[in-house]
C-alpha cells in the first residue's frame, strides 16, 4: 500500500509540470480521484480551460461536479481558490468578480461593469404620518415611505446582478428589498420597522424575499430573477427613525425596465 502511494505522488508530481486542459481534468475524474484532490490540482496547477456552454455541458456529462468546475472557472478568471467541501456556503474571498476597492453600499452590474446604485432620499413615518399620500391610489391603507420622482435614476434589465457592501457587524438579512408603487411624481412603499422583519400581513406586502450570497468580508452578491418591470430598492438596516415624528432615510433604488 505504501509503495502504491508513493507511486501516485511521483504520477502528481510529473504531470505538476503540464497544463491541465478540459480533458485532463476528465481523465482525472474517470480514473476515481477524490473532488477534493482534483479541486485543490486545479487550483494549484497552470489550466487552460474551455468554458464555453456547450464545453460545460460536455464536463458535467463526463462526471465533472460543479466543485470542480468552479475551480475551473475560477482558475480561468485568474482568481484564488475555489471553496471546497469544507469551505462555508459562498464564503469565497477570492471572488475575481468583486471589486477590491468599494465602498459602503450597493452596485449593480452593467454592461459586464460594476456601477455604482446611487441612492434616494426616503420620507418616511411610522403609525400612518404619510396616509394622506395614499389618496393618490397607488397604496390603500397605511404609507410608510414616500420617494420624489416617478422613476430611479438607475436603470437595470434581467437577470439583475447586485453587489452589497454593509457596514461592519451588519448581514446581508437586515436589508430589505421592496416593491415600490408608482404614482405621477413619486414612488411609495409599506414595510415594518427595524429592518429584520418579525411580521406578516398587509405591512410586509411590498417586501420581496431574496437571497444574498457572502463572497467577503462584509460584501454579498445578489442575483434577481426577472420580477417583472417596475421600481424597486434595497432598504438598508437602521433607516427608520423616531416613532413619533416624521423622519429621513435612505433607499438604494432601481428601475427593471424588462
């Protein structure tokens, strides 16, 4: 058993020196090597890989789990390691994608780019201060948060690629992301207080559950699947106020124009 080991580290050790291909890593994984092993060669060895959609079709016929095949991609992209087994869920500080530099706040991708979502001042109470605003009939009931302006400045198409820079000691779950109904000179939304929500019913009705995935430290990406076209934001932890008097926050906004 022990001369059989030896042999197999002398086998890594000589092809250590090649580029590992598409078909290497196939061969690899027919010949019965463990994932994790064939991960940690694709991290550490040089790769040219194909990666086209018809090529990951092929590699994932062929027995390519999609560990590996993030290794690859990763690889390819000219980034770190992929997570492995062991890794925590979307934990990946070596994400190539993400910017090294942002700052606190949210971005969205366009055109293959990150670019900045700036923004919008939300007029907002608690315990009904803005009823009057649903006279307009765009929300009956009670309004919590009014914004001036029929429409963000932010314009975004499906599939909708968000980045989330929080502030420090802040998760991805206290954000909130919401509908929000347009009238002819502003948009209104209806949420709860205290950005984690704890209730159910009409004032969580323009909330929209999503997901968001840590890919470091404090940073979470955010993928949207087509809502349908309208306004929307993230509401950020920490934006509501006083209870007993009108109040000012803020909302990151954007409009799905498909």
């Amino acid at each position: 058993m022990k001369i059989l080991r030896i042999v197999f580290l002398a086998a890594l050790c000589a092809c250590a020196q090649d580029t590992l291909t598409n078909e290497s890593v196939v061969k690899m994984v027919k010949s019965g090597l463990g994932e994790s092993l064939v991960v940690s060669m694709v991290q550490n060895q040089p790769g040219k890989y194909s990666l086209s959609p018809d090529d990951l079709v092929k590699l994932k016929d062929a027995g390519v789990s999609e560990k590996i095949l993030e290794a690859m991609a990763t690889k390819s992209a000219g980034g770190g390691t992929a997570p492995t087994n062991g890794a925590a869920s979307g934990a990946s500080a070596g994400d190539p994608d993400v910017p090294k530099d942002i700052d606190i706040g949210a971005y969205y991708k366009k055109g293959g780019k990150w670019e900045e979502m700036l923004p919008e001042v939300v007029n907002w109470k608690t315990g009904g201060v803005l009823k009057h605003i649903a006279t307009v009939g765009v929300v009956k009931g009670d309004v919590n948060g009014h914004i001036q302006g029929p429409h963000s400045r932010n314009s975004v198409t499906s599939p909708i690629e968000v980045l989330i820079d929080a502030p420090e000691g802040t998760a991805i779950t206290e954000y909130q992301l919401i509908h929000l109904h347009e009238s002819t000179d502003s948009r209104e939304f209806r949420t709860v207080t205290g950005g984690v929500m704890h209730e159910s019913g009409g004032a969580t009705r323009d909330v929209i559950p999503f997901e968001g995935k840590k890919v470091s430290k404090g940073v979470y990406r955010v993928l949207l699947p087509n809502m349908g076209a309208g306004e929307y934001g993230f509401l950020p932890p920490g934006a509501f106020g006083s209870a007993s008097s009108a109040s000012i926050g803020k909302m990151y906004t954007f409009r799905l124009v498909e």
